[in-house]
C-alpha cells in the first residue's frame, strides 16, 4: 500500500464531505445563527451583514464551500483546478482559525487550561490538506511545463 498517496486521498475526501455537509447545512435557519456569533465579529467577513440577512450570509457561505468541495473533486484530474481548490481551501480554514482571535468569549479555562470551540480547532489538520493540495497541484504544474522529447 502507498500510505503516501492514501493518506493524501483520504485527507482530500475527507476535506471534500465535509465542505459539502457544512455547506449544505449552512443553508438552514439553525445554522445561519449559530454562525452569527463568528462571522459577524471577524473582521474578515463581518461586512457580509450589510449587504444581506442572516440566511444570505450563510447561504453565501455555503455556496462557497459547495463550490469549493466541487473543485477538490475535480483537483484529483486536473492540477491548475487543484492549486485554485487548495487556495480557496486554505482560505475557508485560515478565516475560520481567525475566529479564535476574533470572537468574544470562545476561549475559555477548565480546571487551569485554555479550551475553546473544537470545533474550530479541527481546521488546523483541514488547513494542511489545503497546503498539500496546493504543494501537489504546482509539482504537477512543474512537470507539464517542462519540454517533453517525443
């Protein structure tokens, strides 16, 4: 077995459920606030709510990681949509890593240690599936700039 290329294929895969099941959910009313809290104290995103409601926001959003599951997929064939997956990959998981320095009160200490939101936490291990997306997709963009010899 290539562990190198499994363990690639599966943090890939993995990445691409879960764009698509956070990005299907965020066109739910549910979801649209338990994102408010976020979203609307990032620096990065917080201007979305003058142009657009709650559900826009998460709408818009989801449509994003949809988006952006969909070219993960077609990364796997394609090296130049790879490196514009990674990138856009990377960008979901750096803003949402954000949120731990721009949200009030997600940190917290239980019995002397700093915790927070997990669920925000985990993106650090998406953020290096992007990072290896985006590595791939230019050794492959390398290799088919070079001059072949028929």
């Amino acid at each position: 077995m290539d562990f190198k290329n499994t363990g690639y294929n599966l943090g890939v895969i993995t990445t691409i459920i879960v764009l698509f099941w956070i990005g299907v959910l965020k066109f739910t009313p549910s979801e649209a606030m338990a994102i408010k809290a976020y979203v609307s104290n990032s620096f990065l995103m917080n201007w979305l709510y003058r142009f657009n409601s709650d559900q826009g926001v998460s709408n818009l959003i989801g449509i994003y990681e949809i988006i952006t599951g969909i070219l993960l997929i077609v990364s796997f064939w394609n090296s130049r949509i790879g490196l514009v997956a990674g990138y856009l990959t990377a960008i979901i998981f750096l803003t949402t890593l954000s949120f731990l320095m721009t949200t009030p009160g997600i940190w917290k200490l239980s019995d002397g240690v700093p915790i927070t939101d997990f669920f925000v936490i985990k993106d650090l291990a998406f953020l290096a599936v992007a990072l290896q997306v985006i590595g791939k997709a230019k050794i492959a963009g390398r290799r088919s700039l070079k001059p072949s010899i028929l």
